[in-house]
C-alpha cells in the first residue's frame, strides 16, 4: 500500500477559498474509519470514503438509487451475452486541474489496476475484465472473458475512481500524497491519521447536488473520543465507528443533548473463518461443533446491546438471496449436540482452539466480543480456548499467510448484490487468504448468475450457494450491522447521507437556515 502522508494540495485550479464569505456552508464530521492510502489502485478499504467524495466513478448512486446510474458516463451492456459493456463519457469533463477527462484517462485507469495488482488491492473486483477499449475521445468498450451482470455495481464502486494520467503512474502507485480527481470536492490538505479538508471543486460535473462548501474530515481512534467531540461541538456529524454504548447513550432522550440519531438498514457483517490446513480448523466435525455452540443472541444482546441482528448465512437480510441457513440446520445453541458431532469424529477430549481477531479494525467491542465467543465454547467443556489478538497491519499479513487456526473477520459490501457476500470468500485466491475451493459455486452458480441482468432473479443460485456454505461450515456468519450518523440539531440531511453501500456522501449534509 502506498504511504499517506502529511500533505497541503491546495494549489491548482477549481477550489473554493479558505475561509469564505460569511454565508459559507462549512461542516465538519468525525469518523473513525481512516484511510489507508490516496490511491485508488491500492485501495479495498475504508478510503474508499474519502474516494467517494473527491472522486468520480463512471456510475453510482444518486440518492433514492438503489442500482449503479450515471455519473461520469451513460453505460450499457452492447450485446445480449453481457460480455461487453460500453460507456458514454458526460461532455466536456475534466479534473479538478483542468486535464481532460476523457476516454484515455478512463482506459488509463483500469489498466493501471490491472498492471499494478497491489496485494489485496482492487484488481480483485476486475476478475471479469478482459481488456479497454477506447472508440474516439467519449467512449469507453469493456470486453469481458464471461458474462458478467455485476459489472455495472464493479463501476460504481471508489476502487474504480477516475484518475488523471498525468498524475498517476501507469506501473506504480502515486508518490507524494497528492490527489487529482473530478468529483464534487477537492482535496484541500491533509494530514494522515487527523484530518481531510475538502472544498468544493468548481470544475465539477456529476449527479451530486451539493448542499455545503467545505467539509471537514476528522479522524478518532475510537467512538468514545469522537463522540465527546460531538458533544462539545468540535464536529457536526459522525459516521462510521460509533460503539453500542454510544450508540445506546445517544438513543436516551435524558443523555440526547441537541443531538440527532439517524438509524438505517446496514449490510456490514461479522463472521469467523476456518483455515482447513489447521488440524483441528480443518476437520469439520470441529467447525460444525462450533456452529452448533455459538449463541449470536448473546453476543447481540450482551455485547452490541441490540446494536446489531444475529446473522444465520453470509448473505444479509435485505438483499436476494438471504436465508437463515445456519439456523435452520443447527436450531438453538446445544452441548449435546456439539458433543454427539465431535464424538461420532472420535474426538473425546477438550479440541485446542486459537482464536484470533484484530484489535483496531471493527471497533471497541471486537474483543468483548470474542471474549464471549470464547465463554461460550468453554462452558460447553468441549474446547480449550485462547484468544489472541493483533494490530490490523500485522494482522492481515497473518491471515494471508495462513497462520491463523480460526480468525474474526468483519465485511463491508463493495456494491449491495448478494454475489458480493458469496464471489469474495471462494476460490484458489480470495480475500481471505484462505483458498477455498467450491467448484459448483465458483463454475456453476456465479456464472450462471452473472448472466442474469434481473438480479431479482438469482434467488435460487444463491440460496444453493448458501447451503453449500452451510454445509462445509468454513465460514460462520455471526451478526449483521445496522448504520447509524449522528449529527448536531443544527445539521440536515444525516437521514441522505448513505449510499446503497453505506457510503457517506458529504455534499447531502447542511446547516439548517431556519428552524
């Protein structure tokens, strides 16, 4: 991943003055989801927020939308296989340095995902992807090497954000911190691990309606600090990392204090993952056993304080799909039964188990979490466990080198499409690390899904998946996230603010005028 420095980018053209006359419309948020990198070709994080917000994507989601529409171009598949898909560039577009935005760039901008591969990065959504074409200076052709009806939500995604040829190296990632993008706001300064000042960039042309002038991004190791910055009028929104407590503290009329809290449906979930090269992870008598153990119940209720729903398949509620698979197969939580699974594998002493989870990725009750996770299986006398715990860094290389028996991991949609939640977790290279070889869902079911444009229509393809899934128990959804953003009674526009992917898009946020 490329190195987030220190930086100050004002100059160049577009940019709104600092400061500003007196009817300026400023706001500042706090989130405690910092950016990794500036790069869009080295990033499938958290930064796609700031993306969002200084850069364009050829399509995403104006508000009310709930599949890609334009942004920097009108697309289509061109043919009935949905193996080529063309867009039409907006006229006259440019970035905020004044460069054009034209077909050239947009070519320039997948094929330097592809040649660049960072580990981890987003060539992984691009799978599909053959090669660019360009047809004059507006058109853009996708030639992919199958059918593909998800490659319109690939678009929208921040990893595909436009970027400037002349500022972003065809080979390498970006030196120096800078950011050069079309989207609604440029990015004025930045200081890694602080803060993102973004000011509206005048050269802008795209959907979003932008209700203020400038914002400010400020990044908070955790919820506690970021919500006493709230409350003392530091900030005017938060989005992102807000803990149960908080949460809980923010919903009591008595604690309120001028305070709004906006709840929306979220696709965030939480699951654990088996690693079959482990002797214990890898029989699935013992996967099953913990299936059978694991009460999500309690560790909504007692540790998320309702926060979050219990989750029974990797697909949530809310999209095709979805089932309770998990529940339907193991019912209530049961010693008896964990035992009689691991007995008929002759397993008749307490199975070894490391647990492990990342300490600064998912939140403050992460641990608190696995804390109870481990209690559980303890109880049950039938595991022997022991937590242990690492910085995100250091812990995602562990995962990726297959260290870990059985280790936490938590998602966030990169489009809001069931395949999202079932292609990711599969295969010989995933983004687990992990291999994990399904051949009827990887050459059957993802296939045959992805020729189907009506994504209403692959209910069936992914509820089989699903019970595959079950079936193996590797992975063990736990609970699915809600979204919420807090905000000061003086700020509008929190309940608009979330894409389809629960993405912030800052332009909706404004200073109430009037009350």
């Amino acid at each position: 991943m490329a190195a987030v420095a220190s930086i100050s980018v004002l100059a160049g053209c577009g940019l709104v003055p600092p400061g500003g006359s007196g009817g300026e419309q400023k706001v500042t948020v706090g989130t405690t989801s910092a950016p990794s990198t500036l790069d869009p070709a080295a990033s499938w994080d958290g930064s796609w927020e700031l993306f969002r917000n200084v850069h364009q994507t050829l399509l995403s989601y104006p508000r009310g939308a709930s599949e890609p529409e334009p942004d920097a171009a009108r697309c289509a598949f061109a043919d009935d296989s949905n193996r080529s898909y063309s867009c039409t560039l907006r006229d006259d577009l440019t970035f905020s340095d004044g460069d054009p935005l034209d077909a050239t760039a947009v070519k320039h901008t997948f094929d330097r995902i592809m040649r660049i591969g960072v580990d981890g990065g987003p060539k992984g959504l691009l799978g599909s992807l053959e090669r660019v074409e360009t047809r004059g200076d507006d058109t853009v052709v996708f030639q992919l090497n199958q059918p593909d009806a998800t490659f319109p939500f690939v678009l929208a995604t921040p990893a595909m954000s436009l970027v400037d040829p002349r500022e972003y190296p065809a080979d390498s990632l970006r030196e120096g911190g800078g950011v050069t993008g079309s989207g609604p706001y440029v990015l004025k300064s930045y200081q890694e691990g602080k803060q993102a000042q973004l000011v509206r960039n005048s050269r802008y042309k795209g959907y979003a309606e932008r209700k203020n002038d400038a914002v400010t991004i400020r990044y908070y190791p955790d919820s506690a600090s970021m919500v006493k910055a709230l409350r003392d009028k530091q900030i005017d929104a938060t989005f992102r990392g807000l803990s149960a407590p908080d949460i809980i503290d923010l919903q009591s009329d008595d604690a309120g204090g001028g305070l709004q809290l906006v709840e929306g449906a979220g696709t965030e979930i939480s699951y654990l993952v088996f690693n079959p090269k482990d002797p214990w992870a890898g029989r699935p008598a013992v996967r099953k056993a913990i299936a059978q153990l694991i009460d999500r119940s309690a560790i909504a209720h007692k540790v998320y304080k309702d926060t979050v729903d219990p989750l029974y398949s990797m697909i949530p509620t809310g999209l095709p799909g979805h089932t309770t698979g998990f529940f339907d197969d193991y019912g209530k939580p049961s010693v008896d039964k964990a035992r009689d699974l691991l007995l008929q594998d002759g397993i008749t002493e307490p199975v070894p188990l490391e647990l492990w989870f990342t300490s600064d990725r998912y939140g403050s009750l992460t641990a608190p979490a696995f804390a109870e996770i481990e209690r559980q299986l303890e109880r049950s006398r039938l595991f022997d466990v022991t937590l242990r715990s690492r910085p995100w860094k250091t812990y995602e290389a562990g995962y990726r080198s297959g260290e870990y028996p059985v280790f936490g991991r938590g998602w966030f949609p990169d489009f809001p499409d069931p395949e999202n939640f079932i292609a990711p977790f599969v295969g010989e290279r995933n983004a687990l690390g992990t291999p994990y070889i399904v051949r009827e869902i990887t050459s059957v079911l993802l296939p045959q899904s992805r020729r189907e444009t009506d994504r209403g229509a692959v209910v069936g393809d992914f509820e089989r998946a699903q019970k595959i899934l079950v079936d193996d128990a590797r992975l063990l959804p736990l609970w699915q996230g809600r979204q919420y953003v807090a905000t000061s009674e003086e700020i509008s526009g929190g309940e608009r603010a979330l894409d389809p992917s629960t993405i912030m898009m800052m332009w909706e946020l404004e200073r109430k005028t009037s009350w």
